[in-house]
C-alpha cells in the first residue's frame, strides 16, 4: 500500500474508533481511548517513514505493507 494510503487507512481508522467510543460504557471506553493513542503514534511513524509494517485489529483486522 503506498504511503499516502496507509495514511488515510488510519485517519480513517481513528475516526471510526472515535465515533464507536462515544457508544460505549466508560469502562470500555478507556480501552477505546488506549487504541485511539496508538493510532495516532501509528499515523505520525508512517508520515515521517519509521513504520513500513504494521497490524490493524479495528474495524477489520489487517496486515498492511508501506511502500514508498
């Protein structure tokens, strides 16, 4: 995928977590507000070119390969 993909891959993915937290109790919200933060420290390493490789588990699980 190239990198403007996997970019918008994640933006996207951290909006979708945004909007699922706002339906769920406090308690699982803290864990929803935990994968947000590792989103986003996911989005600033594959801008800058640190992260070729990475996992999504939310909202499908995938495998995702950067490629410049």
């Amino acid at each position: 995928m190239s990198r403007t993909s996997a970019v918008g891959l994640l933006v996207d993915t951290r909006q979708a977590l945004v909007a699922d937290m706002h339906d769920k109790p406090a308690h699982e919200a803290e864990r929803s507000q935990q994968m947000i933060h590792e989103v986003e420290r996911l989005l600033l390493d594959v801008r800058v070119g640190r992260t070729r490789e990475f996992k999504l588990e939310f909202p499908n699980r995938m495998h995702v390969i950067v490629s410049d």
